[in-house]
C-alpha cells in the first residue's frame, strides 16, 4: 500500500471533525480535506461567509477556516462521492451512552461508529486507511475491521478494494482546541500496519515533533483515550471532594491544591474545584468504562471508577442545598442571577454542563433564573432544562421562569442571588459594587469558579459564598 495520502475525509463536523481537519487543513497545504456531515444545516454553518455563524466556537478557529475553506479544506454533505475520492478517512461521530437496549444508561451508543463503517465500506475505492478519532470502547477496530472485512466478501477477485484500520483519539479540550490541535501533548497512534501507520505520521509530522507521536498496538491505544479521561475526572471528583471539607474545617481549597501540586509527581494542572466537571465526554466514557468493566467481570475496579462520576453529581446538588440555606430555606419565585451557561469558558458547549443541574434543582425549587453567557443562546439553554416536574411533580413551562440578561445589569435588578457558574475572563472585570447597588437585600454571590477576589469586598454589603473558601467569607459579614 502507498503511504502518500492526497485526500482525506472526515465523517463528522461537530467539535472534533470541525476543529481538527481545520488544522491539518492549515499545516497541510497539499492535502485535500473534505468534512462531510449528514446534518445539512450544520454544513450550511460550516460554510456560512458570515464566520460568527461557524456551528463551533473556539478561539483561533475563525481565522483558520477563513485561511483554507475552499482552497482545501471543504465542508459538504455528499458522503458517497468524499468517501470515494479519499485515501484516508477519518471517523469523528458522536459516540453517546446509549438510552435504551443492552447497556442503557453505561455502554456507549456505537450506531453512528457502525453507520460510518458501512459507509465506508459501500463507497471507498482503492486502500482506505480508516482512522478512529471518536472515543469508543477498546475493541471497536474489531466491529470497524467486520464490517469492512464483510463487504470484500461479495467482490470480484481482481478487486483493488482494501481497508486498514487505526486507532487515533482527539485528546483536544474545548475552549483550547486550537492551541491543543497545534500543540498536541502528544498524538497517539494505534495500529498494526507499519505502512498506514506512517501514512498517518507522515501528516502530523508537518507540526508535531516526532518524540510526541505514540505508535502503540491498537487495543492500548483505544484504552488510552478512556483511561485519559477518567483519570483528568477523577482529579475534579477529586478536588472537589475536598473542597467540600474546606468549607468545613478553615482550609483554603486554592491553597491546599497549590501545595498538592507542587509535588512534581501530583501535578498543579486540573486541580480546580468547581461545580464539577460537565462537557460531553467525561461522564459518557466513565460510564463506558464502568460498562466494559462489569462485562470482563471487574466489578470492584467498575465500582472505583464510578464514584468518580458520583462526587460529581453530589458537588452540584450540595452547591444547590448551599444556595438554597443561605436564602432562607427558599427560593421560591426569588430571582437568581446565573453567570455562565456553558460548561467551561470560551465554548458554546452546554452539554453536561454543570449549570443544566444547579439551575434544574433551582426552578424545581420554584426560582426565576436570569441567565448571561457570552455565547450559548436561550433555545439551547431551555432544551437542556426541558422536561421538568415541580415539587409537588407538575410539569411547568421553563421558558416562562428563566429570561436571557444581556447585562450585567439587567441579570442584576432586583435579584437576591448571582451564582457564577462558568470562568468567562470577562466576568473577573464585573464592577462588583455596581452591581450590589441593584440587587434586592440581603444579595448574595456564590463564586463556583473562584473569580472574584475577596479582598475587593471587604467594604461592601454583598454576602460572598466562595466554593471550597473555608474561612467562610459570608462569615466576614
Ligand atoms: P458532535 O456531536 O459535535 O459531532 C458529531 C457529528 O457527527 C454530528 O454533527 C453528527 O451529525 C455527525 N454524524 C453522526 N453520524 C454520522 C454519519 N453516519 N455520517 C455523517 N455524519 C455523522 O461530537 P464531537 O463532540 O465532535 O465528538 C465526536 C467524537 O469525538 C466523540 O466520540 C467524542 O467522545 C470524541 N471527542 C470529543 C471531544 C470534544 O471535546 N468534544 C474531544 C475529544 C474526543
Ligand atoms: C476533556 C479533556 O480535557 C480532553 O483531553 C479530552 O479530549 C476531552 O475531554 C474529550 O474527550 O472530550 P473538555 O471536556 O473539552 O476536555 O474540557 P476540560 O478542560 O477537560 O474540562 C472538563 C470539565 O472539567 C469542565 O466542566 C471544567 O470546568 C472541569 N474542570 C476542569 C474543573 O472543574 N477543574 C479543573 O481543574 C479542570
């Protein structure tokens, strides 16, 4: 098989698909990129002139679609004819939990994995090397490989179809996404052909050294990706569990994971307590693994694993109980402010993000919700909040408690509490005392992202809860 790759196809145009082929787009000039999506209106966003309108938010990637898009690197919805004219083709579908059937609730959904590999077998042509990019369980190269495999079999002798398949996981975070493409820690890649490995290599070397490129064996490199996730959770479930014993005791939990980190073997990165981790992936592949544990029979280790995810869910229903005491007990029909929507700064991304729970136990509590985020937009917001039973278990329309602020102001005006969800730099310039001034009193802020800076207050009548701030500064008042 050639190692020389001129064309490359990307099934999937969501946060991975998009973001990543914009990269090798721009670093590999003399490749052919194309995106192909079966969601047409996302593709029309892809190639929307108007770069506001792009269907991901990510810093840096405006400039880079504005550089390639249609030199080469090509967004469109005709499958058959991409995957057909492409020596390479990538699989970045989403890979959900599955809701219903063998697994429900922990196995991940691989109905969209399977689709592209059908695809892939109808309409290449020639040697297609297949590169996994979405997580999936360890051993999805053995679905990928039978269904190729399977389409050969009808084929004349003489045929020149062939297939090979790798494993390469996006280990990009949102928010960072450009900076992680072109900066990657490190590019892994699994596989057992020496040729379509180097294949693959030959792209990523064009920026990224080769000590950083990882050539595993398949099955290590599928469980890499798994383990990566669980592990960076594990370290939120971590910190936050201690956060919550801050508050009890004094301690600083900002102070006490400095001098945790500083030890070179622990790390000082992803030790932020917050109102816990949310983002598509963390939750989906714990519970991935946790399935795939109980299969193999690994009961204790699926049990470890899965009350990482439990600490998570406990964080944001204590910062609700916290919130909810700290206002007397209720917060029927009070106005709360909720800074941030989306599950971490500087992405659109609202899925799993802490806010859908904080703010679902708030409503059901019986409170009106004022919602700023800089990005994500009051439909994608009442989606999330959907499906919601007051405390005696009737349904109620959430649209008629939640408005969109677009100020600092108007999320301000006459609301008892402002609750900061999301670490938008913006939110750190928020003039503090202007906003008191508005608020009904007693007015509270809960800093679940330690933006504000305690000393700024000392002067004024706002009461400040600060997560895992165990001198507990609403004390100061
Ligand atoms: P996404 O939902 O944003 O995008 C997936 C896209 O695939 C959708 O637009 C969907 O329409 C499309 N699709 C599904 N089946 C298709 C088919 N048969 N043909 C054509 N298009 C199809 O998902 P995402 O966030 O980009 O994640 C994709 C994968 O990458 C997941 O497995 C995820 O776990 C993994 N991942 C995500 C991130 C992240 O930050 N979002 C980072 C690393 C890895
Ligand atoms: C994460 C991983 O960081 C990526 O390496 C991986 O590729 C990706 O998942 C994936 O597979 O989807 P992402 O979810 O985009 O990336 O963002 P993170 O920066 O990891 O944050 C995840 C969540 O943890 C956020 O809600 C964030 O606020 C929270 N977090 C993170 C903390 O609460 N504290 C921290 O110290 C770090």
């Amino acid at each position: 098989m050639s190692d020389e790759v001129k064309t490359i196809c990307c099934i999937g145009a969501g946060y991975v698909g998009g973001p990543t082929m914009a990269v090798i787009a721009d670093k590999c000039r003399y490749l052919k990129v194309i995106v192909v999506d079966l969601n047409k209106d996302k593709i029309d966003s892809w190639n929307n002139e108007d770069l506001t309108k792009l269907p991901v938010y990510e810093p840096g990637l405006k400039d880079l679609i504005k550089r390639c898009r249609g030199k080469n690197l090509f967004f469109s919805t005709k499958i058959q004819q991409s995957i057909a004219e492409s020596d390479m083709v990538f699989i970045s579908v989403n890979t959900p939990t599955k809701q219903t059937g063998l697994g429900a609730g922990e196995a991940s959904d691989l109905k969209y994995i399977e689709s592209s590999a059908r695809s892939i077998a109808e309409f290449a042509t020639g040697n297609t090397i297949v590169v996994e990019k979405s997580t999936i369980p360890v051993k999805t190269a053995e679905v990928i490989k039978t269904i190729l495999i399977s389409s050969q079999k009808g084929l004349e002798k003489n045929s020149t179809k062939s297939f090979t398949v790798l494993s390469s996981p996006e280990f990009l975070a949102e928010g960072t996404a450009i900076d992680d493409l072109m900066n990657p820690s490190r590019v892994l890649i699994g596989g057992d052909s020496k040729t379509s490995i180097n294949a693959l290599v030959n792209i990523y070397k064009n920026w990224v050294s080769e000590e950083k490129i990882i050539k595993t064996n398949i099955w290590s490199s599928e469980l890499s990706k798994l383990t990566a996730n669980a592990f960076l959770a594990q370290r939120v479930s971590s910190i936050n569990s201690i956060s919550a014993l801050c508050e009890k005791t004094g301690a600083d939990i900002r102070e006490v994971a400095k001098a945790v980190g500083m030890d070179y073997r622990i790390g000082r990165h992803f030790l932020k307590s917050g109102p816990g981790f949310g983002g598509s992936c963390f939750k989906k592949d714990i519970l991935n693994l946790v399935y795939i544990c109980k299969l193999y029979g690994l009961k204790e280790v699926a049990n470890y694993w899965e009350e990482v995810l439990k600490i998570n869910r406990w964080q944001q229903n204590r910062l609700t109980t916290i919130i909810v005491k700290k206002l007397f007990g209720t917060v029927t029909s009070k106005k709360i402010g909720i800074l941030g929507f989306a599950f971490k700064a500087n992405t659109n991304d609202t899925r799993e993000s802490p806010a859908i729970k904080i703010c679902s136990n708030l409503l059901i509590d019986g409170a009106r919700l004022s919602i700023y985020d800089p990005k994500v937009k009051f439909d994608e917001i009442c989606n999330n909040l959907k499906d919601l039973n007051n405390a005696n278990g009737n349904s109620f329309k959430v649209e008629d408690f939640i408005s969109m602020a677009s100020s600092y102001e108007e999320l301000a005006n006459n609301s008892d509490a402002i609750l900061i969800l999301t670490e938008w730099d913006e939110f750190k310039k928020i003039e503090w005392s202007k906003i008191a001034k508005l608020m009904r009193k007693p007015s509270w802020i809960f800093d679940c992202r330690d933006i504000i800076d305690i000393n700024d207050f000392k002067e004024s009548d706002l009461n400040i809860w600060k997560l895992g701030f165990g001198s507990n500064v609403d004390n100061l008042k």
